[in-house]
C-alpha cells in the first residue's frame, strides 16, 4: 500500500470519526488517538512511522499559528502572569521532578538521560488543549490561560530538550550558560517573529489585492518564520507564536474582506485536516514503541508508564494551586485586577495538563548514538513512557474534563455577550448619527430606504410589480453609501477595541459579519 493511498484512508477514517464525536460528546482527539492504536494492532497493515522532522517542520508551524491567529492578544497580555508562571515555571518544576522521579524510582536511569525526559513530557500540547477546551463551558479567562499557556511552554520545553540532550551527548552541562542562551532563545525567537511579522505585512499591502495570493501568503509566513528561526538557533515556537499575534491584530490592515473570508474558511479545513492526522498517527505508534523495547518486562513498563504519568499530573496540580493563591496573598493589586480566580477556575487549569505530539516527536527525535558512539541510553524507555504520558493525559483527563466542569457547577461568564451588546449598541447609534450628518441632503425618497435596507432587496426581486420602482441609479447609490456605512462600521469596531472597550473574540465576529455583508453588496453592485 502506497503513502497516498494510507493518507486517503487515514483521511476518512478522521472525518468519520469527527462526526462520531459531535454526537458521542467525547473531544475528538481522544477518539482519534484510541482509533489510531485499535488500528496500529490490526496484523497486516504496513508500518507508518511517525517522523520527527516531519512534524517539527510541516504540522507544528501551521498549527502553532493557527492557534496564536485566533488568540486575542489584549486576553492574553491580560493574562500573562498565570500563563508565564506555567509556560516557564511550571515547565522547568515538571522538567526536574519528574527527572528526580525516573532517577529514583526506576532502575538504571541516569540523571542525564531523566532530565531529558523530564524536558520532553513537561510542556503541555497546544493543539491537544485547544481541541479538550473547544465548546466547554468554562469562562473565557480560563480559556486564554490553557491555550496561552501551551503556546508558549513548547519554547520552553524545547529549549531545556535541547540542553539535555546535549550533556547526555557531550557529557558537559553548564546551568550559567544554559540560562543565559534560554533568554537569547526565547528573546531572539520573539523579536524575529515580530519582525517577520512586519515584513509578510508589507509584502501583503505592496501586492495586487488577490484573496487566493493573500491566502496563500498566510500559510508561507509560519513556515518561513519557524525555518529562519530555526536556522539562527532561535525559538521557532516563540517566532511563529509573536508573528501569529501580530498579523491577526492587524489583518485589517492588509487583508480584504474577501481574502478574510477565504483565509479562514481554507484554515478551519486545513486546521481540521491537520488535527485529525495527527492524533491518530499518534495512536498508531504504540505498537512500534512496544516492539522496541526488550530490556524490560511488560509488566514492569506498565508500572513505569503509570508511575510518570500519575507524577506528571500530581506535580501540575502541586504547581497550580501555590502559583494561582500565593500571588494574589502577597499583592493586594493582583486580588483586585483578578477578580475572577476561585478554587473551581484552578481546579480546571491545574487538570488541564495534556500532552501531544510535541512530545512524542521530541522523543523520536532523540539520537541513536552518542559522542563515543555508544547508544543513547534507555532511548526506547524514554519514548515508551512519553507514549504513555500522552496517551494518560489524553485519555484520562481529557475524558474526565467535561464531568468536572459539571461537577464543580462552572458556567461560563457573560462578559463576552455583554461587550458583543454593548458594541452592537454603539455601533448603532453611531451610524444613526453619521448617517443624519452625512447623508441627511440625499433625498426623502433615499433616506428611508437606507434605513431599511432589507426592504430594498425585496424591492429588487418584485420591481416590476412593485407600486414603488427603483431606477438602476437609485439602487446604485443605495449600494455605495451601504458599503460606506459598513467601512463607518468597521471602523468603529475597531476603534472600540483600541480603546479596550470589546476584546478580540467580538471584534472577530462583527467583522466576519461586516465581511459577509460587504461581500453581498460587492455582488449586487456588479450584477
């Protein structure tokens, strides 16, 4: 059986399975990844690895992109204490316990090759948190933390995997020099993608008005930003995250209504694709993972996988709860700006640690030999055990998130609906007002139609027997002044969001409205 053919059927089998969850209620990377090992045990089937490289460079920049585009930034700075004290401190707490757990706990682990495990199971998965927390009901501070959290505690675990690896290698580590290159990293990664940012800007706004080019430049940026960042050992995670950011506050500044349109109708099905073929490649490891390892009874790897697995959630929760109350006792403005922190938010951030892919391809990443051209020790443990935190993270909580939330009464806030109101609001009184400053001298008979203008349309299709017909020039003028009123529209959108007042979720969804409509008037303009 050919590639293609195997990509096909995995293809299919992700799309039927995604319709299986909207009506089972179980998150669908869940059912993918138990899909993917119920396959990988089928005897006959050819062996489809998963390959390191391949994942670090065509599925991590698109995805890690995706999900800083539909970040809101004002959300996510809002929220930048909890999500740094995670994405940095939790990941470096994670990296040495479970480190001092392997060590100690399982025979012939050096410290090494445990803090190297330790560096990979430690960061949290991105598109595994997003896909966990997608249509809970949990307030959206909660949200942003999750998914801002796993967006910037990959860099995190990458760059510690990458000075682990290295002593195991080289048998020298220095805790000074390892500092210092994690801040010209991370701080390096974050300028380039910013700068990245600013350049795939320019080329957009130089370049024909084209919604297809446009769509296609936004997947080259990620890639482009992730290969530079790469090849300057800089974080390629932090420069694709800082460049997502950027552009998606600002793509109404180069991006037409129509390549708005497009672009995110090509992304959600690109995202989805992307998504499914990887938990399921996920699950289909398993078998290959087990037929690697002979050292240890099969017993004794149940054991271990339980042993790190269970660390790995206990250290999260041990972190979570100090991190969250510890701050808010010792400064009276962290109590007071966060306002919405109670027990049950902790609860549902210190469970939400589930590993992904990331980690599994860090830990096929691992070199075979090392400077004395000896084997990397207890490679094929480390992998085994990565497996199976993933696939206990996975499986456990993210089938158990769903109870929790209903057990602990969690309902989402309203803050969201209410600025969507509150602009709506505004906005309506503002056109109201423009349309009596500006368009007050245009005629009685005009005047009410662009007050009502779903009439129009009805107007339109009945003119013949309508009583009260429209000449081509009236309906003409009628189309102008109501995409003049939309571009009023959108620029009072943004201008609520500039001065704090809507964040980016209701921003989103009034332009995408505003979009819609403006692509409809497009059309009856050139009929």
């Amino acid at each position: 059986m050919h590639v293609i053919e195997i990509i096909i059927i995995l293809l299919a089998v992700v799309t039927a399975l995604a319709e299986i969850t909207d009506k089972v209620r179980i998150p669908y990377p869940i059912l993918l990844v138990l899909a993917g090992f119920a396959i990988g045990f089928v005897p006959g089937l050819p062996r489809l690895d998963l390959d390191p490289d391949i994942i670090f460079l065509l599925f991590l920049p698109p995805m890690l992109y995706a999900d800083a585009w539909y970040t809101s930034w004002p959300d996510f700075k809002a929220a930048r204490r909890p999500i740094g004290l995670l994405a940095v401190g939790c990941v470096i707490f994670t990296t040495c316990a479970i480190a001092w757990v392997a060590h100690t706990f399982i025979p012939g682990v050096g410290w090494p090759e445990a803090f190297v495990l330790g560096a990979i199971i430690s960061p949290t998965d991105t598109l595994a948190a997003t896909a966990a927390t997608q249509g809970l009901n949990v307030p959206k501070r909660v949200v942003t933390i999750i998914q801002g959290e796993s967006l910037v505690n990959d860099s995190t675990g990458l760059i510690a995997y990458r000075f682990a690896v290295a002593a195991v290698v080289t048998g020298a580590f220095s805790l000074g020099d390892a500092t210092l290159q994690f801040f010209v990293v991370a701080g390096g990664g974050i300028l380039l993608g910013v700068g990245i940012g600013y350049i795939f800007k320019w080329i957009h706004q130089i370049t024909p008005d084209n919604a297809t080019t446009d769509t296609t430049l936004t997947f080259i940026t990620p890639f482009v930003c992730y290969l530079v960042a790469d090849h300057l050992g800089l974080s390629a995670v932090l420069a694709v995250v800082a460049c997502g950011l950027l552009l998606s506050r600002k793509a109404n500044e180069f991006l037409s209504q129509k390549a708005r349109i497009q672009a995110i109708a090509t992304w959600d099905t690109v995202v989805f694709i992307m998504n499914g073929i990887i938990f399921i490649l996920i699950g289909l490891q398993l078998p290959y993972v087990l037929d690697a390892i002979q050292k240890f009874s099969l017993a004794d790897l149940i054991l271990y996988g339980l042993m790190i697995s269970g660390a790995v959630i206990l250290v999260r929760i041990i972190w979570v709860y100090p991190g969250a109350y510890i701050p808010r006792w010792l400064s009276k403005e962290i109590r007071e700006r966060e306002t919405s922190t109670n027990v049950k938010t902790v609860t549902i951030v210190a469970w939400s640690g589930i590993r992904g892919v990331v980690s599994l391809a860090a830990a096929m990443a691992l070199p075979l030999t090392v400077a004395n051209d000896s084997p990397f020790p207890n490679r094929d443990l480390i992998i085994f055990l990565t497996f199976s935190v993933i696939f206990a993270t996975l499986v456990l909580q993210g089938l158990s998130l769903r109870p929790l939330i209903k057990w602990l009464g969690l309902k989402p806030d309203n803050q969201v609906a209410k600025d969507e109101e509150e602009a709506r609001l505004r906005i309506a009184s503002g056109l109201i007002e423009h349309i009596e400053e500006n368009y007050s001298l245009i005629g009685d008979d005009l005047l009410p139609i662009i007050k009502s203008k779903y009439e129009i349309r009805i107007q339109r299709i009945r003119k013949d027997q309508s009583k009260q017909k429209l000449d081509d020039e009236t309906v003409q003028a009628f189309l102008r002044i109501q995409r003049e009123l939309i571009e009023t529209e959108r620029k009072m959108v943004y201008l609520l969001r500039k001065e704090g007042k809507i964040n980016e979720e209701v921003l989103r969804k009034i332009d995408y409205e505003l979009d819609l409509e403006e692509t409809r008037l497009i059309l009856e303009t050139n009929e």
